[in-house]
C-alpha cells in the first residue's frame, strides 16, 4: 500500500512539474496578449485598448506569473482546458481535444497491435530456429528497422505502398465511415510500428531463448510435448514480462513519434494539433495536450506495473 | 545483437567505423573537395529541373537544379555537428549530474533522478519544437536544445554505471586510504563510467540526427543551409516521390547508412565492453 | 534573433486583407502552408548532363492561356440535386465578415451563404446585387443604396437598411477590417446614414466613380445582425454563418469539412445543388488527387505544378485567371536599409526574376512588371521590372554602404552593412517547401551585395510583422482587384501608420502618386482613366518597393459532370464575371 501511495505522489509531482515547465516556458518566450488578440493588441483605437483591458482582466494576464499558473491548474483539474487562443469564436479547447483524442488514440492503439501482432509470431519462430541462418537474416532485418529514421520509414512506406502499389489512400478525412478511417489509418500505424515490433522482436525473442533453457521445459519436452506447443504453451507466458514492460513503457516514446507521422500522413490527431498550436503560440492548446500526453504516460507505466504484480507473483515490491 | 560471448570487435564494426570516418571527413573537407556548389542553381535552359541522377549530378538534382551529392554531404556538415554537439552537451551536463547523483546519494540524488524523470517523461520532440518555435532556429540553438534533451537518458545511465561502480572494492578501498570524495570520482569512478557512455555517445550521436530530421520535417530545422531532414523532406512530396524520387532517396540512403553505423558501432562497444565488465 | 519585442504573432489581420473585395493569402502562404506540400517541377523526361544535349522533350508550358472561362450551359437541362465537394487551399478560423480573416478559401465558403451588395458583371462593372440601386449625386461623394425588397437571412431576419449599418459599423469597429475602410470613409456617423427603412446614405471622402465595386467581397457581404449580436456574446458562432445566401450553413468540422444545404427560399431563384462541401486540403498535390480519383468534384488552386495537370485534362473544366494578384518582394522604406532608394534598387538589380519564373512559376505564371496584365486597358507597356543584374546591384550597395553603411539596422541590431554588403532580413510564411524553396533563391542571388538573414513565421504572426512594419523585406502576394481602385488602400499615404499598423506595407508615402490615383477613381471614361493610372503606375514603378515576379494564376478546376459552373447571374440578371480570384459562386450549378 506505501508502494502505491510513493507512486501516487511521485506522479502527481511529475505532472506538477511538467506543467509548470510547459507554462512557464510558454508564457516566459511568447506574448499571450498578442496570441488572444491579435492586431488590436498593438492598436491605439479606444475600441481596441478596451479590448485589451478586458482581455488582460478575462485571462489576468496582469498577475504574477504564479498566480496564473495555479489559476490555470485549477481549471485544469476541474477539467476546464480554457479556450484556444486567438482562433476567432475561442472555442474551448476541450472540443478540439474531444474531436481529435480518438484518431490519436485510434493510431497508437492500431500501432500497438500491429507492432505485437508482427512481434510475437516473429519471436516465436526465430527463437524456435535460434542461431540458425533465419535468425541470423531476422536479426539483422530487426537492427535495420530500428535504425531507420521513422520520417524517412514514413516516407518510404508512402512511396512502395500508397504511391507505386496504390494500396493505401494518401490522406485522412474524418468525414468517411469508420471502417474507412481505420484503413486510412493503417499506413501511418504501420510506419510506428515496424520499429516497435522489431525492439520487441528481440526482446521477446532473448527471453524466449532463456526461458527455453529452464528445467520445465526440458521437463515437459522429455515428457513428450512437441516443440510448438511447449514454445506456446509453456515458454511463452513468462517470456512476456519484459515485454509487458517495454510495451509499456515504449508507448510514451511512440506518442513521441507519432507526431511526426501525424504531421506527414496529415492526420488530424492530437499530435498535429499540439504541433500546429505551438507554431501559432495557442498556449491553452499547447498546455493541455501536453498534460494528456504526460498523463497518459505515468497512467501507463502505472498500468504496466499493476498488470506485472498481477502477472507475476514473484515479484516482491 | 549478440547472445554469444565475442572478445572482438568485428569487421564489421570496422567498416561502421570506416563509414562514420569517410562520411566525417568529407563532411569536414567539404570545401575543399572538387565537388559543385551546394546553393548554386545548374539550370540548363530549356529543360525543367528536376534533372535525374548522371554523369554530371551523381544524386541528380532537386527542383531546383541544385545538385544532391553536394548537397546530401554539406548536409552531413550540419548533422554531424548538430549530433556531436547535442552528445557532448548532454554527456557534459548529464554525466557530470548523473555521477554525482550516484555517488553522493541521498537527497541529491533523489533531486537529481526527480529532475531526470522530469524530462524523460516530457515528449522529448515536443519539448524541442517548443524551445526552437519560441526561440530562434539557428544551428546553435537548435544543437544545444538537442543537447538539453540527451542530458536525462544520458544522466540516468551516469547515474546508473556510477550506483554500481560505487560499491565496488577499489571505491571502498581508495575510501579507506583517505582518499577525498572527488580524487574518488575523478580518478575512480570516471574512467570506469566513461566506457559505456562512450557506446552511448555513438547511440546519442544517431538519435541527435534523427532528431534533427524529425524537426525539419515539421519545418523547424536549421533555416539556412541544407540538413538532412530537409533535404529528404523537399523531395517527400507526392509528386516528388512519384515522378523524382532521387531527390528524397539519396539524403535517405546516406542518413540511414549513417544513423545504422552509429547504431551498430555504439552496440558492438557497448557489448564488448559489458563482456570485460564480466570477466573483471 | 527572435527578441519578443519584435516577433509577436498574431491572429486575424488577413480579414483586412480581404476587405475591398480582394483575395489574399498574405505572402503566397495559401497553398504551402504545411510541410511537405509543394514540390513543383515537371521533370525533364531525360537527364540533362551537357549543355550540348538536346533539351528533353518540351516540357514548358509556353504561355498558359489566361482568363479563360466557361460558355454557358443550357440552363432547361439543369437538375435537382447532388452535393457538390469542393477542394480549398485552407481552413479559415470563422466566417464572419465584421471579424474574420477571409482569403480565398474562407471567400469561397463565404460565398455561399452570403450575398453581397454588388457583384462584377461579365464586363468587370459593378452591379447591384443585394441592393436594387446605387445613385450617386453630382460630386459622386455620396452614394444612395436601395435595397431590394422582402430578402430574409436564413435566420428570419429581415434584410433591412440597419442590418447593413449593424454589419457596416461593425466591421469598421475591428481594427483589421476597419483599415481598409478607414481611408473611404470620414470616422464619424455621415459615414453610412439610413434614410428610410431599405435606403442608406453613404458619404465617401472622395468622389467615387463606381462606388458599388468595395462592395462585391468581404465588405459587402450582409450578415444577419440578429447572428452579429449573439456572435459578440458566444464568439464560437462565428463558425456558424447566417446570411442571405443560395445555401444555409449546416455543419462544420474545423481543418476537416464544411457542410451547406440548399436555401429553400433564396432571394435569387432556384438552387439545383443540394449541399455543398468544403474541404480544406493543404497539399496542392493531394488536392489535385482527390479530384483525379472523383473524391471531389471541384477545386482551386495556385500550385504551379497542380496547375499543368489540370490543364492537360481534358476531362475537367478548368477555369484559368492570372489577372488577379501578383507576387513579389516587397521592401518597407520605413527603416534602414530599405528608407534609401538605392538599396532598394540593389535589391532589385540583384533579383533572379528569370529563375523565378523558370522554376517557381513553371510557364504557368507569367512574368509581371507592374499591377496589371497585357491586355488590361491600364497596362504601362513602357514599365520595365529590373532584375538579374548583379553588376549593377554591386555598384549601388557600394554606394550605399559607403554612405550610410555605419547606421543601424533596427530590425537586426547591426550595423547596415557589414563587409561592404548590406545586412537584411528577408521573412516569409511557413512552413512551406515551396516558400523556403523561394527564400534560398533569392538568397543566393541577392548574397551578391546582402547578407540575408532567414525569417520564416507562421501566417499570421507574418502578416502582422508587415502590418507593424516589423521586416526589411520579405514575398507577398496583392493587387489585383477587378476595379482597380480598390487597392489604392496598399498604396495610399493616408494608410500608413507610424505609431501602428499600416496597409500600405511598404509605408512609402508619394503624395503625386497619391493625387493621380484619387484622379482615377473620380474617373468612369475608362480610357481616360487608364492614361492617369498608367502614370500612377509609373511612379510605383520608380519608388522600388515591389520587386514583381509573376501574375499569380488561379485556377478553378470542375470535374466534367458538374455544369452551370458560370452561370451564376446578378439580381438584375446579368451573368457575373465567373471567378474573382480564384473564388466561384455556385447559385445555378447543378451535377448531372
């Protein structure tokens, strides 16, 4: 129970801090008068200087920098995002989040699955054939994936596969029925998730090989088990506990990487939106897509935790 | 990339080792070197640029008949500073954190790791897109807001490498001689940590320039100059793919050749040296 | 190099631009405006090594035709219904006209749920549209407005004299839009005065020969001012439009679609279409492809190379017009080192316009020397735009900095030269390939005398850094406008601002220059009016601020089923001019 309470805490001051890193960073460099109002922030017409009082009032922009940062972590917690900057209408930021969190969403899950997908049959087989030439070939295939730059793996997939072979469609539109939209969506989760499955290839692949070597096995093998229900049955289970982790932990680092990916195969998702919103200055934008990324972050190394204890008995805290 | 036991580095390691060599030179020597303008325009009237790779133009040209062999090498120029750069940035400021953080424990440390886990947990390209959006976009700022983002992992395996050095006899035993805190880092703990930080440099260094590829593809590159990324990203348009995919493929060819050697010679480091670290 | 004095970005001044009934995408950003997206070459078909080897394949575009429009399609053909998807270079941020910042794409979607007071008719004349009448008295100072009868906003609301004056005076309150009106009309009230319940009284500063042109775009659209006032209190309507037009607005996801249903009770007749869509799609090549597979039906586009594909299709009806707009570099005279004509005139010398044209403009733009095509009735043939002449560009910087080569640069904090080159900073919006393409041409012919230092900013923070005179140079796109006095606010002295923000972008203030073109606007003889214009024309020519490449082409691109495309008439009848600008109306379409 202590276990959790550190854990607990130790989140709660990390989202604190990166929230006061991201505000603080934002509102330091950049001029949020200008970013709500526009020209009239720098025009002399009574109107506009009007507009000025009542903006500076509205987002009390006169205060101390830490008294707006508590303001705005306030509304935060209540679930109150604020409203996009200078966007004529200001409408809050929540529907922005509301309408592009599922294509974010929609991608890093199709990622994830596609990535285990190719990851656990490719494990099996080259741990089954370790050392020989497949392996060898396979290993090799594995360190060239995580080597290519995921832009230029983005750019190629979109040359072979939605250009030369036409397979897939060039662009997103969000007006189209489900099922298209995931089809749309199947080249960009494709390109996040080569690397991924060849990093969890080779970690499963080295677990696998380990844990073929336990007594059990060889149990079971004397006993008569073929070799491909032993590989399933019995070798896989404890092989996936790295793996867990690393699924885990690797879905903050593809959040990171699907911005990019967002941007080149111009999904409108929560990572063009924040890319776009910091080219613009659009700080409550900004703000709140970071604290949704970060958030999703700790909750899933929380969630890889629980799921290990689960999984694993042994595992003393 | 490997489960058996090798005490030697590998040829191949070596051809790695040669390719970062050949790519950092020509980079350097650029020029001096006999090849064309990077930023002059070889138009031939008459007949509309892209001009496809030749005797003339190796790489072909981009849109703008420009020349892409000169180009992708000035660009390696950019790269590798921008890589060296950020690594030195962030093994200076990481490591000397990271080891300290490991050896004096305690409230330090747990400062220092809060800070790292700070970091690590901040979308690392998010984090860079705002400092390069806010500030400016020239090669300094952009380096060293790269360099910023190496300090944690670099930090945390300081960190790490230090924890399990401190513990060993020749700490314990320089410590009972009366040696002071830092004569033990110094001459100690520092020789030891700087082995897998060196492999990690290498690692560092590919990351730094993948990084660079991913911020020019979201236009916040370096503004004046070639660099990888932006070469491959004037050549990624639909119509470029299509009709002129020289101008996207070299720059990628020689990026990921270049991203691979670093790659695999910071792994082959990084093993050899574990496996002394268990002969000791 | 970005000091938060300087750089402050910025959100919807493109609404002025807009103003007057003109396009702008401020800076040619429209089409570029994501990463990524343009390329723009047609690729020699075989590699070119020698000088000596034949050219491969003719592959220019010579001259593209322009101004090319569509007959008329027979009208007792047309059919109910269908929805119409239309392809734009851009989203917009809202379609309020008292408050938005409406380029081409947020004109287009305009267009369709609003209707404006006048339109252009076929000949390029005004023509009373919303209004019944426009009467002028003897001094064509004021402007007597009728309005027509029994029109309601999609709301209910009648359309009424203070309907007009609620939109009027709103869009004179905003800072942007009320800039570009600001030089027509006195401050006070006598600027728009109701008279009776459908006639407004409007009193200009100047006499007006054809008063009824300010009012065929973003000035003269009517809004309902029952949506205006709940607009100012829920600012989030502003994406929800309420006008008199042919459709009503149905739905709208911003960056995604735009949805318009069929007016029922339109003012103006039948409408056959039963929805239109708007698609914002920033690459000019994914645009272009989604016409090619049928996903839409229509577009618009600047792109150079999307252009030449559309042209070669023979199964799209394309729309060409290059009379609209031009582009340039543009140089404000407000500060060092551009306040000094010869700097000016380096830079210009110094200008790769052939390159330009070659690579960026791709035979699809033609060359530009001044605001107005050949075959415009106002063309100066006696106008020549210098450029690609580095020899003489080298003297006058030698001149220059030996000079004045120790004053500061305020914009960069040096010295004006440094190592007898002039120090400049050159802006532009991004990110765009096709712009950063653009920048480095121009850097590597101008590093013959200058050091250029790179700017890119987003849109808007770029629009405002030229609104506040924030630049040394930088590209834009402007002019244009069908009646051509409208532009005189980028030209006038009385638009400039010292202490703020100032339309005429290059704050260059010749009052001679001034007087002709007030001259004009008095004038309707259109040959007489042309030899004054020609003179005005002159005079910009000679102050150097505008360094002219292209005309910039727009083209409007339909696929083959959809019909009536031109035939969209005024109130009165009269068929309008098709496109302005790149922006179409689709009152009489209809898809077979």
């Amino acid at each position: 129970m202590n276990y959790w309470v550190q854990r607990l805490t130790a989140s709660v001051m990390l989202l604190l801090a990166v929230s006061m890193l991201t505000f603080g960073a934002m509102n330091l460099l950049g001029d949020p008068l200008f970013n709500i109002l526009g020209p009239a922030a720098a025009d002399t017409k009574p109107e506009s200087l009007e507009k000025v009082a009542a903006a500076k009032e509205l987002y009390h922009l006169d205060r101390p920098l830490p008294e707006r940062y508590v303001r705005w972590l306030g509304d935060m917690v209540t679930g109150d995002f604020g409203v996009q900057f200078g966007s004529t209408g200001q409408p809050p930021v929540s529907n922005l989040i509301a309408e592009r969190f599922p294509r974010s969403l929609t991608l890093i899950v199709m990622a994830q699955l596609l990535a285990s997908m190719i990851a656990i049959p490719w494990a099996l087989i080259t741990a089954a054939r370790a050392n020989r030439p497949a392996d060898r070939v396979s290993t090799i295939n594995s360190f060239l994936l995580i080597a290519m730059p995921n832009f230029a793996l983005a750019v190629i997939l979109k040359y072979i596969f939605g250009i030369k072979l036409g397979w897939f469609p060039l662009t997103f539109k969000a007006t189209d029925p489900w099922l298209t939209r995931i089809y749309q969506t199947f080249l960009p989760a494709l390109t996040i998730a080569l690397p991924a499955a060849a990093v969890y290839q080779r970690l499963l692949r080295t677990d696998l090989i380990t844990t073929l070597q336990e007594d059990f096995i060889l149990m079971a093998r004397s006993k008569g088990v073929s070799r491909r229900r032993v590989l399933l049955r019995h070798a896989l289970r404890p092989s996936l506990f790295s793996f867990i982790t690393v699924f885990g932990i690797n879905t903050g680092a593809l959040i990171g990487g699907s911005l990019i990916v967002e941007s080149i195969f111009r999904i409108p998702g929560l990572g063009s939106a924040i890319v776009e919103a910091i080219l613009r200055e659009d700080f409550p934008i900004v703000l709140a897509i970071v604290m949704i990324i970060t958030t999703a972050f700790v909750l899933v190394n929380v969630v890889v935790d629980i799921v290990y204890t689960l999984i694993d008995p042994r595992v003393k805290r | 990339m490997t489960d058996t036991i090798e005490k030697r580095l590998g040829t191949l390691f070596w051809v790695a080792v040669g390719w970062l060599a050949v790519i950092s030179l020509l980079a350097i020597f650029a020029p001096l070197l006999p090849i064309k303008d990077p930023d002059a325009y070889y138009l031939v009237k008459g007949v509309r640029p892209p001009y496809s790779p030749s005797g003339t133009h190796w790489f072909g040209t981009d849109q703008d008949a420009r020349d892409m062999f000169a180009r992708t090498i000035y660009g390696a120029r950019v790269s590798l500073v921008i890589g060296f750069v950020a690594i030195a940035f962030g093994m200076l400021v990481g490591g000397t954190a990271g080891i300290i953080a490991g050896y004096l424990r305690g409230r330090t440390d747990k400062l220092i790791s809060f800070i790292f886990i700070v970091f690590l947990s901040f979308p690392s390209l998010v984090l860079a897109i705002l400092i390069t959006a806010l500030l400016d976009r020239g090669l300094v700022t952009i380096a060293l807001t790269l360099g910023v983002l190496a300090v944690a992992p670099v930090g945390r395996l300081a960190r790490a490498s230090t924890l399990s050095f401190a513990e060993r006899e020749f700490v314990t035993a320089a410590r009972a001689i009366g040696a002071g805190d830092r004569r033990i880092i110094i001459r100690e703990l520092l020789p030891n940590v700087v082995v897998p930080m060196g492999a990690l440099a290498l690692l560092g260094m590919a990351v730094a320039i993948v990084a660079e590829g991913g911020l020019a593809f979201l236009g916040l590159s370096v503004e004046k100059g070639p660099t990888w990324g932006k070469l491959i990203l004037f050549g990624a348009g639909s119509r470029e793919l299509e009709k002129s995919p020289w101008i996207a493929f070299g720059p990628i060819i020689i990026l990921f050749i270049t991203v691979l050697a670093l790659n695999y010679a910071g792994d082959r480091i990084r093993s050899y040296f574990d496996v002394k670290e268990i002969g000791l | 190099m970005r000091s938060s004095s300087s750089h402050r970005p910025f959100r919807r001044l493109g609404a002025v631009l807009a103003t007057a009934g003109l396009a702008l995408a401020a800076c040619g950003g429209s089409d570029d405006s994501k990463p990524a997206a343009e390329p723009a070459a047609e690729p020699a078909s075989e590699p070119a090594s020698e000088p000596a080897e034949e050219p491969a394949g003719d592959d220019t575009l010579g001259e593209t035709e322009t101004d090319v429009t569509l007959p008329p399609d027979d009208d007792a053909d047309s059919i109910f219904g269908g929805t119409l998807r239309y392809g734009l270079e851009a989203d917009v941020n809202g379609l309020n006209p008292t408050s938005s910042a409406l380029a081409a794409s947020g004109l287009m979607m305009a267009n369709a749920v609003y209707d404006t007071l006048a339109v252009y008719d076929e000949n390029d004349v005004s023509t009373p549209h919303l209004a019944e009448s426009f009467t002028p008295n003897d001094t064509l100072t004021t402007w007597t407005m009728k309005l027509r009868e029994g029109i309601t906003f999609h709301d209910g609301t009648p359309l009424n004299a203070e309907a007009v004056l609620v939109n009027f005076n709103a869009q004179r309150g905003d800072p942007l839009v009320g800039l570009a009106i600001m030089p027509f009309f006195p401050a006070d009230d006598t600027a728009a005065i109701a008279v009776d319940d459908l006639t407004i009284e409007f009193n200009v500063n100047f006499p007006i020969a054809d008063f009824g042109s300010i009012l065929t775009g973003q000035l003269g659209m009517v809004a309902s001012p029952t949506w205006i006032a709940a607009a100012k209190e829920d600012p989030t309507l502003n994406q929800a439009p309420v006008g008199t037009g042919p459709f009503v607005f149905d739905s709208r996801s911003e960056d995604s679609v735009t949805r318009f249903v069929r007016n029922e009770e339109w003012w103006g007749g039948d409408v056959y279409l039963d929805a239109v869509e708007f698609y914002p799609v920033t690459d000019g090549d994914d645009r272009n492809s989604l016409l090619f597979n049928g996903d839409l039906d229509a577009l618009h586009t600047t792109n150079q190379a999307s252009i030449l594909d559309l042209v070669d299709n023979a199964d799209y009806q394309t729309i060409i017009d290059d009379t609209g707009e031009e582009s340039y570099a543009m140089m404000n005279t407000a500060i060092p080192p551009f306040d000094d004509i010869r700097a000016r005139q380096a830079l210009a010398h110094a200008t790769p316009i052939e390159e330009y044209v070659e690579l960026i403009g791709l035979g699809v733009s033609r060359r530009a020397t001044q605001r107005f095509t050949p075959e415009s009735i106002n063309y100066n043939p006696d106008l020549v735009q210098v450029g690609n002449d580095p020899d003489t560009a080298v003297a006058l910087v030698a001149e220059y900095c030996e000079e004045r080569g120790e004053e500061t640069n305020p914009l960069l904090g040096t010295t004006t030269c440094t190592d007898g080159k002039i120090n400049v900073e050159l802006q532009w919006s991004g990110p765009s390939v096709v712009q950063t393409r653009i920048a480095e041409l121009l850097d590597e012919a101008w590093s013959v005398g200058f050091n250029v230092t790179f700017q890119e900013l987003p849109q808007d923070a770029h629009v405002l850094q030229t609104a506040i005179g924030q630049y040394n140079v930088n590209t834009w796109r402007q002019f244009g406008a069908v009646d051509v006095w409208t532009d005189n606010v980028w030209l006038l002295c009385a638009t400039i601002n010292p202490a703020g923000l100032s339309l005429n972008w290059p704050r260059n203030c010749d009052e001679d220059r001034d007087a002709l073109l007030f001259q004009a606007t008095a004038m309707s003889d259109l040959e007489a009016r042309a030899e004054v214009l020609k003179q005005a024309e002159a005079l910009i020519n000679e102050a150097f601020t505008y360094v002219f490449f292209t005309h910039t082409t727009w083209v409007n691109s339909f696929a083959d089923n959809v019909r009536g495309v031109c035939d969209h008439t005024s109130a009165g009848g009269e068929r309008m001019r098709c496109a302005v600008s790149g922006r179409t109306w689709f009152s009489k379409v209809w898809i077979e």
